[in-house]
C-alpha cells in the first residue's frame, strides 16, 4: 500500500463491509495487538496480511464469492483468519457448533452448501467418516496442526501472496449464518449481510462506550451469534481481543488471564460468574482493570447479580437479543446497576433486560397483534436494521417469524412506564397447570433464594389433575443439603399456591448449550415421551 496516498488507499473498499473495517485497522492501527492467543500475538496488519493469504488459497481451490465455507473449531487464532477471509473474500461463512453429532453436522453441512470446510484438531476425527456423505465439499483445511488428507491453514498462510485481493464486496451481501441452538427442532439459519451485522456492531460501541485501548477477553464461543457480535464490535472499534486457548470454562485461568491481561472487558453468561465467584483466593487477584462484564444468553438471577456486584463493583451491564435478532434488542447498563443501595422498587429494574438499544424499535403485544398497556404479558416483536435477512433456505419460516418487518422473537415479557423490558420467559416454556399461566422464571428467582439452591430449572411435566404440574429441577450446593418437602414449603410462603412446584428433582447438574442456556426440552423429554405437550 503506498504511505503518500492513505488517504486514497483508506477508500480501497466499500462503506458498510467488514472488507473496509479490515483494511482500515491495517493503515491506522498496524503495529496494535488484534489478537492474542496463547503465545502469540498478532497486529491488525499481520491480520490483514494472513486474511488475503487465505483468500487467495480458497479462490484457487475454485471457489468464487457467494460460494460457502464452513467453520468447525472451538475458538483459535485461525478462526478469526476464515471469518475474515469471508469478510474480504465475499464468501459465506458457516460456523457450526463443535458439540454437534455427525448427523447433526452431516445435515447442517450439506444444507449450509459448504464447499470448504476448515476444522479444528479436535473435530478431525468426527468429520473424517462423514467426508462420502459430504458431497459438496471439495476441501478440507485443519486448524493449529496437520490432519492427514487434509490442507493445512499455516502452510496456505506461507504458500499464498498477502496483498490484498481483487474482489467486490457490498455491503448487501451476505456473509454469514448463525444457526440456531436446535432446542426446538432443526437448526435454523439466520443469514446476515455485512450491513446489518456492522449495524449491529456500530450500535454495540457507542452503547457500552467501547474504545481503541479497550482488552476484551474472549471466552464465549464464536460459532455462537452473542460472542461473534461483541467480539468483532471490539475489532471494528482497533480495541485488543484476548482468546482464551480452553476448551471448556476455567474461572481461575479467566481470573489469572484478567489479571495478566490487564483486561478491561469480560463477556459471559450467567453461569460463568458463579464459577468465577468460586475461585479461592479470588480476592487476591488484581482486578481493578475491569471497566465492563458484559452478561448475556440466559437470564442472571438476582441473587447472584448482587453477590457478582458486591465482588466486582458496578461493572456489570446486559444484553438481551437472540440469533435472528442481531443480537441485541435491549441493554441495561452499567449507571441502572447502581442501585444495590436504593429501595426495592429502585432495586426491581435488575431483574428487567433493559430499555430497547439504539435505533431498534421493540414492542409487546398480545395474540391479536395488539399492542398490549404496561405491566401486561405479551409477545416481544422487534424491528431494527440490524435483524437476520431471513432464514438461510426457508422461506416460510422466515415469513412466520417476520411479520410485516417485524421479528417476532417467542419471548414473553411485559414492559413498565419507563420502557424497561422484564422478560417472563420463553412463550414454548409456560407452564399452564390447572388453567393457571405460570412463567417458570418466576419461580426460579425465588428458588435462587434458597440458602442450598446452587442452580434450578423450573418445567411443566404431565399431570393427570393438573394436565401440568410445576416441576423443579435443583442442584445444591457444595456441602448443602435439604428436601423436597423443605423447598416446596420455602416456595409456598413467596409464591401463589398454583406457581409453587408440585414435586422437586435433585440432579449433579443441568444440560445447557454451548451459550449457557439451560435445555429446558432435554429435561422435559423423559416426562413427555408419551405424550405431546400442547401450550
């Protein structure tokens, strides 16, 4: 690039495209850290440089832009290099979530018309006996080491010129699907053009105050549409993204790298902080760097997001949004968490998910597609320039959840004078038993209360009086003990008679998705195989 017309070479790619946020970063903050992981550590023009050495490799293999790449690896420097090489390349990038099972990935990869697949070390040997039932792709490239009968990223890194390509890309051109977690059946694709996930990025920025001398410590998975979404809000502002190298969640090796890092932001989902709060020694840790914890994907309990504030201070703020979303829909900051001092109903606001963010348009309505008053339940529709395009390869269901512009998301919530948006829960997961509505959130705030519950689950399982009965999934707490008896009697003195559980289960632990979310459907499924559940 020639250093006397910057200027010129700053307009190289078009306004809207993640191919212009690339080259941008590479002139004006070439000698920044990008990316850390583990031992290395790479500039944003080391970046640039390694992303058109990919996208000249993938165009001699044949594929041309629209063509379809997929991603399957648990975080790595690498993948940042395939979601950047479909970002200058024109490509469209699928990441699919390493948790699946062959016939999981066999199916996603053959619908997502993969033509190059890059795999991570692990993943290997689960994609090698599905290659004859992958007729659409024509290569295979393994990340952080060799495979054999497989190219290898690093040595295409070497073997293909850096500058940049010769290719168009526009703004209105899709380049990722964010699949949906399955919990309701098969996956589906939310598609994404570059617009509308910088949109996305440009609204996350300005809300959170995001800045170039900012350090986000990465944790969350970048397969999924939250962590992606904040993590490359942090690269399009010339901030540092640090990728933690685990494969699962280690708190203590998050706490040590916070501290080492001198790490100003942190993004996790409930979950995480109360096994951060479990480090020992925990106090002894210098982390009086950490500007932001940015939490999402599932609901905080109250009890725990005080215990997190009492620890870390006021730096807590939260996201609400889904796949096809954007993500975000709503945000409640870090000033509406400074209210631990002030009165309960001050206090209440904790437990909503926040006004609706920047330039998107939310509202609630009941099941004529009326608007519904404040403090009344309703359906959340959204609408803003950053939700998906559609759904990849389903039109129907993309016109059955965008209805006249609006998203219709499946949540339930009610909203107060203010805008505050308090989510109930899930529309799929109601419990109505005895004729009753009872939002499962409701009770799992008060069992949160128990001095032994550690986490719950609250369900309607089959009831021969009731049709449904309100069912509690517990695990206790280290050490603690109590019974169902104890519990129920707990929740009778908070709770209306018909909200409180009819039977209670203890279980080691409960089954989630890689993002945190409790499968509500995996611990419903042995109490209804006899029977559909009707809501």
């Amino acid at each position: 690039m020639s250093r006397k017309l910057i200027l010129k070479e700053l307009s190289r790619y078009k306004i809207g495209t993640y191919a212009d946020i690339i080259y941008r970063n590479a002139i004006l903050n070439k000698d920044r850290l990008a990316f850390a992981y583990g031992t290395e550590r790479i500039t944003f023009s080391v970046y640039n440089e390694r992303v058109n050495s990919i996208v000249r490799a993938l165009c001699s293999m044949g594929l041309e832009k629209g063509d379809g790449i997929g991603l399957l690896s648990w975080n790595c420097l690498e993948c940042t290099e395939v979601f950047g090489a479909a970002m200058k390349g024109g490509f469209v990038v699928s990441p699919f979530n390493p948790r699946m099972q062959a016939e999981e990935l066999d199916y996603l990869i053959n619908f997502s018309e993969v033509k190059a697949l890059f795999v991570g070390p692990e993943l290997v040997g689960i994609i090698d006996p599905l290659r004859p039932r992958l007729p659409g792709v024509a290569h295979y490239v393994s990340l952080e080491k060799e495979a054999p009968g497989m190219l290898f990223h690093n040595q295409l890194l070497t073997t293909f010129p850096k500058e940049e390509p010769d290719i168009v890309v526009n703004e209105d051109d899709p380049f990722i699907i964010f699949y949906t977690s399955g919990t309701t059946g098969v996956p589906r694709g939310a598609i994404y053009t570059h617009y509308r996930k910088l949109e996305e990025a440009r609204t996350k920025a300005l809300t959170i105050g995001m800045q170039k001398d900012d350090r986000h410590v990465m944790i969350l998975p970048l397969f999924h549409i939250g962590g992606w979404s904040h993590f490359w809000a942090y690269y399009c502002v010339g901030a540092s993204n640090i990728i933690m190298t685990q494969r699962t969640f280690d708190p203590a090796a998050t706490i040590q790298t916070i501290q080492d890092e001198k790490a100003t932001d942190l993004h996790i989902v409930p979950t995480q902080l109360l096994g951060m709060l479990a480090v020992p020694n925990i106090d002894g840790y210098d982390l009086t760097s950490l500007k932001r914890i940015w939490y999402a994907a599932s609901p905080m309990p109250l009890e725990l997001l005080r215990r997190g504030i009492e620890r870390f201070g006021p730096v807590f703020a939260q996201g609400y949004g889904q796949t096809e979303s954007g993500p975000d829909i709503a945000i409640l900051s870090r000033e509406d968490h400074d209210v631990l001092d002030k009165s309960p109903d001050e206090q209440k606001v904790l437990t909503s998910c926040g006004q609706p963010c920047l330039w998107v348009h939310a509202r609630i309505v009941d099941e004529n597609h009326h608007d519904v008053e404040p403090h009344i339940v309703g359906d959340i529709i959204v609408q803003s320039k950053s939700v998906m395009a559609g759904y990849w390869r389903m039109p129907d269901e993309t016109n059955e959840a965008v209805i006249d512009g609006w998203l219709h998301t499946g949540d339930m919530a009610y909203y107060d004078e203010r805008g505050y948006i308090y989510i109930v829960d899930r529309k799929k997961d109601m419990i109505i038993t005895g004729g009753e509505n009872v939002y499962p959130r409701e009770v799992e705030e008060v069992l949160y209360r128990h001095p032994a519950v550690s986490e719950c689950a609250v369900i309607g399982v089959p009831d021969e009086k009731w049709v449904e009965r309100v069912h509690a999934v517990i695990v206790l707490k280290e050490g603690q003990n109590t019974s169902p008896d104890e519990i129920v009697a707990f929740c009778k003195e908070h709770l209306a008679r018909y909200k409180t559980p009819r039977s209670v289960e203890f279980v080691d632990s409960l089954p989630r998705n890689p993002q945190g979310k409790i499968l509500k459907k995996e611990l419903r499924g042995k109490y209804w195989q006899k029977e559909e559940r009707q809501i």
